[in-house]
C-alpha cells in the first residue's frame, strides 16, 4: 500500500509581539532529531522519551509526525501510525486503517488553536484519502485539572477538533470505549478506501454481532 506523505508548513504569530511559531509535516525523523520537547509535553511519557518515541513512529512506512515549533523547541504534535498490536483496532491487519495516536500541546501555548491547526495540515492534499483514520478518545487521558473542563465539555472540544477535519462518531462495543459514557470513537473514511476496508472495520468495531 502506499502511505502518501506530502510536506506542509505554516508559520504564524498570535501577537504581534509573540514568537514565531511554525507548524509542520510530515516531519522526518532525523530533523526531529534536531529539536527539543517542551518540558510540559509529559502527559504521555517523560519529554526526552517522548521525542524518542516520536522519531521511532516518524521512522515507520506508515507513521507520520506533524508538530508545532517555537523555534527549536517542539511545543505541539500529533502523532498517526498503524494501531497497537495488543489492541482490538489491529485485529484485521488493515493496511489502510490508520490511528492518529496522540494530540498533545505544551500549557503554555494552549488557546491558540493550535490542536486545529495540527490536525488540519495533517490532512492537506488529500494525503489520507486511501485509509480510513480512525481515535479514541478516553476521559483518563484529558486534562481536566489545568483546562478547568468537566468531563463533557473537554468531550464536546475534542469531538469539535476532530470533525474540522470530517471525523465523526462511530459506535463500537469495545469495552474501554464503553467503560464509560464520555469515551468515543471518531473516524474518517477517505473517499478512496474500497468497501470492502469498510466492512472489514465494522467487523472489528463490533464483536457482538447483534449490536451490528
């Protein structure tokens, strides 16, 4: 299968006084080997182990990395890769079932859109029109504490960010999923993934037949 990867870059400032920020990607691994993580880009892994896992899946035929840089210094990114082997999602061995794995942006740089703005480049030219992307989103994973959100209005924002990009809802029976009620499932179909893929994934979706 080919995994189509086509550059973007975008540089922008808030302020007139702020800094440049730039967002970009595809990022390849050894320029992500020029930068430095933000040390408040730990809600998954230490920053330095963080950086490393991020040049490993910018390492993969099918992973890509799209990040936000203040100069030097990594303070977004979002990650896509093909799904963990121990999950349900990899059931199939789809090779056009893709993961956006992890969306994360520094504190300090947060209310700038940045989430948006990541997500959306990640989708420019049609670069993922062959696969079907799909997230889960879990309420464990969301800062609650530092974004002052409950748990339904930090779902209600992720489910915005992910349909600025055509994401939508999917209904599944997989257990962490409905463990509880604020857990989702948002995926995006590119036009040009064949029905067969579809119904491949319906079948990973659901295990429980009569909920299909």
């Amino acid at each position: 299968m080919q995994h189509i990867k086509r550059y973007h870059s975008h540089s922008f400032r808030t302020t007139p006084n702020h800094p440049e920020i730039t967002v970009e990607g595809p990022v390849l691994p050894e320029v992500l080997q020029t930068l430095s993580m933000h040390n408040q880009l730990d809600a998954f892994r230490r920053p330095k182990e963080q950086l490393e896992a991020l040049i490993e899946i910018a390492e993969l035929p099918e992973g890509r990395i799209i990040i936000a840089r203040d100069g030097f210094t990594i303070v977004g990114y979002v990650t896509f890769h093909y799904p963990d082997e121990i999950e349900r999602w990899s059931e199939g061995n789809m090779e056009d079932l893709i993961e956006l794995g992890a969306i994360e942006v520094a504190d300090d740089y947060r209310s700038m859109g940045l989430g948006k703005k990541l997500i959306q480049l990640s989708f420019m030219e049609e670069q993922l029109e062959n696969v079907i992307c799909f997230t889960t989103e879990y309420y464990w994973h969301w800062d609650l504490e530092k974004s002052g959100l409950n748990v339904w209005e930090y779902r209600q924002m992720m489910e915005k960010l992910m349909k600025s990009v055509d994401m939508v809802w999917f209904a599944t029976d997989d257990p962490e999923i409905c463990s509880h009620p604020a857990n989702c499932l948002m995926v995006r179909v590119g036009k040009d993934v064949p029905l067969s893929s579809v119904e491949r994934f319906d079948r990973i979706r659901f295990h429980q037949r009569f909920m299909y």
